[in-house]
C-alpha cells in the first residue's frame, strides 16, 4: 500500500510539471500568443549564446582573408 501511495504521488508531481494537470500556458488566446513568443524568441536566441560561448562569433585571424580590410 505504501508503494502503491509512493507511485500515485510520484506520478502526480510529475504531471504537474509537464502541464498536464495545470496548463502550461495560459487559456486567454492574447496572453497565451504573447507566452508562446517569449518561449520561441529564448530558444531562437540559444544558437547565439551557443556560438558566443564557444566563440565561434568572432573572426578567426589565422587566415589570410582579414575582416578589418587587411589582406585579401
């Protein structure tokens, strides 16, 4: 019985967190247009901060085509 308990709250707070028991977004189609914008414009900006944290961004100045007008 204590198991069957364990597994039943388990499961419950794990459906709570995917938005199954409360939705994830809101029910209003204005505010849940605006919510689903914000999400989208985080993960579209993860491959900048990706390429900015591996600085892949930056010019590489070991080849001879120069970004600053130098050699070309």
């Amino acid at each position: 019985m204590r198991s069957l308990l364990l597994a039943v709250t388990c499961g419950l707070l794990v459906s709570a967190t995917g938005g199954c028991i409360l939705p994830a977004y809101s029910g209003d189609p204005a505010r849940r247009t605006q919510e689903l914008m914000y999400t989208s414009e985080n993960l579209r900006l993860f491959l900048d901060e990706w390429e900015r944290f591996w600085m892949l961004d930056m010019p590489d100045h070991c080849t001879p085509l120069r970004t600053h007008g130098g050699i070309i």
